[in-house]
C-alpha cells in the first residue's frame, strides 16, 4: 500500500479530475476536457473510467466492476484487482450492495439509487466524429445547438435497412441541449440513463469526461414516424428464464446451438439463488471452470 | 422600380477584404432587389470569390455591412449578426451553390440524406415526410427517383452539381450564391443546368448572385452585372448592355477575349 498513493493517482491530479466532473455536473452532456494520464494500461481498456473512479474514491466505498454486464470478464477483474492493491478498498459483485461501480458497455439491470456512483469507459465521446471529422468543427456544432447531421444519420439508417440500425452507442439529448454519446451501451439500455445515480463518463484516450447529474432528462433521438426502439433478443434468459433483461447470444457447440443468457451476471446469479429457473438450468461449462 | 415601392432584399454597403497587404475586395456597394439575378465576372484573383464569400457570412469581412431583409426582423447586418442567426440564415434564406459539387455535398451520405439534411438541421423529423421531399426535389432537377438511396460518388458531375442545386433549395431560400456553377462541366450539360437554373429562379423567385468568368452563363442567367478587376468593380449595368456596349477598358478586354464559335 505504501508504494501507491490512494487509489494510484497523485492529489492533486485527482483535484483536476474533479474540477471536470463537477463541472461535466453543472452543464449535462457537455465533454468536458481534462488532462488525461498515463495508466498502468493501453488505452481502450477503460483509463478514463479508472481516473474517474480513482478520483471520486474514499477509502469507506464498496467497488464493483463489470465488463459488457459481466463480473467475472478479464477487464473487470483486471481493474478490480487494480484498486484492490492500489485503494485497498473493498469489492463486490453485488449491484446493491456497491456504492462505486465502473462499467464497460452495459447499465446494471437492477435500479441503481442515490448513494451509487456509475463511471462508464467510454471510447468516443464525440457522438458527431464519424459525420463530422474535425473537432474545430464539432465542437462549434455543440456550442451553437447545430445538430441537423445526427438525424441525417438515423435518416441514412432506416433509407439502407428500412429502420433505425444503430444499435449502440445511441446518441441522446440531454436536457434539451446536448447531444451525447452513452458510450457504447446497447440501445436497450438506455430508457435507465434517466436514473437515481450520478453518471460519469471518461474518454481517457480522447481526454474528455462529462456527466449525467440524477434524474436528468435524457431523450434517445428519432423520428416521428420512427420512433425510438429499445431493442433486445427476443427469448428469456436460458438460465434464470427473465425476460425483461439484456441477453448475450452464446453459440454452445459445432452444430451452432444457441443460447441466450442475461449479460448482467449478478442480475441472472441473484435470480438463480432466488430459484427462478429457465430452459437450461446448468450454467454453460465456459462458466463452470471460472 | 423605384426603391420607394420595393425594399431591396441584399443591401451591400462598402464591403471591404484584404489579405495582409493584398487587396480581396475593396469598397463593393450594391443593391440586389427580390427575384433579381446578379452576375459578378472577373478574371481569375479579381476578388469574386472573395466578395461571394464575404456576402455568404464564409469570411468575415474588414470593412462594409451586408444588410438583408430577414423575415422576422426587416433589416439586418448580417456581418454583425451572432453567429448561430447566420447559420441558421445560411440553411433557411439563403443558399450557396459552390463551384465543385464535392464541397456542397456530403459524399458518403446518400442523395436523400443530402437533401433532407437542411430540412432535419430546420427541425423536420417525420421520415416519410423529409423522404418525399426529396423525391420531389430531386425530380426537379431530374434525377430519377430510384437514385435517391446512391451515394453522389456514384453520379456524373453533372448530375452531382443538380444533387447540390436540389440540397440548396430544398428549404425554400429566398437568395442563392452560385460560384461558378457550371464551371468543369462539359458544354451540353452546361447548358442543360442552365436550362434548370433559370426555369427555378423564375419560377420560385429566387435572387441570386452568380460568380463566374463564364460570360455566357451571366447573359442567359443575370439581370445586372458587375465586373470586377483587382478587387475594385470597375463597371456594372444591365447585362445586355454592358455586355454589348461595354465602357471601361478591361471590360473591353474581357467581351472582345470570348472565343466566337
């Protein structure tokens, strides 16, 4: 412990860490720049999300992190540990029980409340960067409300596939103001943006982050005779049988048998323990060598 | 028409450019009136496209005021105007047709979207509404319907430049600045886009400002002329008669220089 400062980074770093999200509070949805640092990881594998949880840490917080809703993938385990040794802090795999919880690509099933703090790794945080490719540009677009070229890609989605085909990262407006990117969440995912829980974003790489303050008004774009579709598989989970939550699609052997199983696994690992039971009540065996 | 009956819809007072120590444009006064069709020729660096894009709120100018009649609120210095009241200008009232098609159009965006893009930027968000608009107006510039899902890389430069005049007007503009329109393009379908220009300007009204050192295009398409050299405009007039009675020298030069056929 005495190698590392608290939670890795220096004081004063996570002072500047804080300023920007206290100000990423105050304007919702607007990226606010900061001076991202180098991690003890590549970029892509979640530094914005790790400064962001490292600043907003105290020694009292209960950490949990999942990797596409799962606990127990590689990434998740990875940072865990990271601020195991770091913060010496203590960790769970339970959404209820954590009250930091660091997220790649999913929103936990369960509602989260007041005293949660959900970090998101985000990749791109420049929803108008694949229309638009220079960042003068976009970010006059922002200031001046100028977002015409959004829907002009949802219009060239339902033109090519007769519906809107974004199926993550689906851009939102905040407040009636800023257009975000939820980072890549699936689109069923995000109706729960609207939520109890602070929301902090953190593009380490493209060193941004920006929030979501609790219970801001966040609206998936559409159109009228198009409306926004939160989408998921349509069968019940194979091992807890729910039917209301996000589905991963898992190929089982060579005659390409599928199965779809909740990628929350705390959600399906609570479900179970209560006795709810689905199509497949064994786990696959990918699940029981973990 | 005297100025008493009709308001002019562009009021250009004392325009001004330079780059560094290099003149763009220098003192440019004139009035364009609604459904007037103004042509500006000059040879290559007399400051015409510096002037368009002055008027067209692209370049800040150093000196002058562009005055336009907005809808809501009359008389307007568009030059001192705040930032989003011009954009939002520059996708509702006025419209910019530039020389190369590739730099008015989206190239990865298909002509719907390129269409439907200013009537999204102005609000519109029924799919089947902005769709069918863009099938209308790409009829009127006679781009057959089934095109309208292709990319402009897929079209001709000719049907590329009438993908960018449709994108332009699609939200009813009342002034168009035209660069060089039909420059690049081969002379039958020059004259079929000048065909299709002026059948639009007559028959929506349109004002414009045309740029080019085409002076055919300014004697099928404008009503008055300005000719330009070294940034000054040295003379203007009806077309027809500065074209066939030409005064100043240079003007002399540029009329006498037409290759006749």
């Amino acid at each position: 412990m005495s190698d590392y400062n608290f939670a890795y980074l220096d004081e004063q770093t996570k002072r500047m860490i804080r300023r920007a999200i206290l100000k990423g509070l105050a304007i919702p949805g607007y990226q606010v720049p900061f001076a991202s640092r180098e991690m003890p990881m590549p970029y892509g594998w979640g530094t914005g999300g790790v400064q962001l949880s490292a600043a907003v840490m105290t020694g009292d917080d209960i950490f949990k992190v999942i990797d596409q809703g799962a606990d127990d993938t590689t990434n998740a385990v990875s940072i865990r540990r990271f601020f195991e040794r770091t913060a010496g802090v203590a960790t769970t795999q339970a959404t209820r029980e954590a009250t930091v919880i660091q997220t790649r690509h999913r929103i936990p099933e369960a509602a989260l409340s007041e005293d949660q703090i959900l970090v998101y790794q985000v990749p791109i945080p420049e929803p108008l960067r694949f229309l638009e490719p220079s960042e003068v540009e976009t970010r006059k677009m922002h200031a001046l409300e100028d977002y015409g070229l959004m829907h002009v890609k949802l219009y060239e989605d339902i033109s090519a596939h007769g519906a809107i085909s974004t199926a993550y990262a689906y851009p939102v407006r905040v407040e009636g103001r800023y257009v975000m990117d939820p980072s890549p969440i699936p689109k069923f995912d995000n109706p729960k943006l609207s939520m109890a829980a602070i929301q902090l974003f953190g593009a380490g790489r493209e060193q941004r982050i920006y929030a979501l303050p609790p219970y801001t008004d966040v609206v998936s774009l559409d159109f009228e005779d198009h409306p926004f579709e939160a989408s998921k598989a349509d069968h019940p989970c194979a091992l807890c049988g729910a039917s209301d939550s996000y589905l991963d699609e898992l190929i089982v052997d060579d005659a390409g048998t599928r199965m779809f199983m909740c990628s929350d696994t705390d959600y399906c690992g609570t479900r179970r323990a209560k006795g709810h039971v689905g199509t497949a009540p064994t786990p696959p065996r990918q699940e029981e060598t973990t | 028409m005297t100025p008493d009956e009709v308001r002019p819809l562009l009021k250009v007072e004392g325009l001004s450019k330079s780059y560094g120590g290099r003149v763009g444009c220098a003192a440019v006064s004139f009035d364009l009136y609604p459904g007037e069709v103004m042509g500006i020729v000059g040879e290559s660096g007399s400051g015409k496209s510096t002037l368009l894009n002055c008027l067209a709120g692209h370049l800040p100018p150093d000196a002058g005021a562009v005055m336009f009649d907005t809808r809501a609120d009359g008389m307007r210095d568009t030059v001192t105007m705040s930032e989003p009241e011009r954009r939002m200008l520059g996708r509702t009232d006025w419209a910019f047709v530039h020389q190369h098609a590739r730099d008015g159009l989206r190239m990865n965006v298909s002509a719907g979207g390129n269409v439907g893009e200013r009537l999204m930027a102005v609000g519109a968000r029924h799919y089947g509404d902005i769709r069918g608009q863009a099938i209308d107006w790409l009829g009127r510039v006679e781009i057959a319907a089934d095109r309208i899902d292709d990319r402009p890389h897929q079209f001709s430069g000719g049907m590329q430049q009438r993908l960018q005049i449709a994108r332009n007007l699609v939200t009813g503009p009342r002034l168009v600045f035209m660069d060089e329109p039909t420059g690049g393009l081969d002379v039958s379908v020059q004259a079929r886009l000048l065909d299709l220009m002026r059948g639009l300007v007559r028959e929506m009204g349109l004002s414009a400002v045309i740029v080019t050192h085409d002076l055919a295009v300014v004697r099928l398409l404008a009503h008055r002329l300005m000719v330009m050299k070294d940034g000054y405009v040295v003379e203007t007039g009806l077309t027809d008669q500065v074209l066939d009675d030409p005064q100043h020298a240079y003007t002399q030069l540029l009329v006498s220089s037409v290759l006749q056929v």
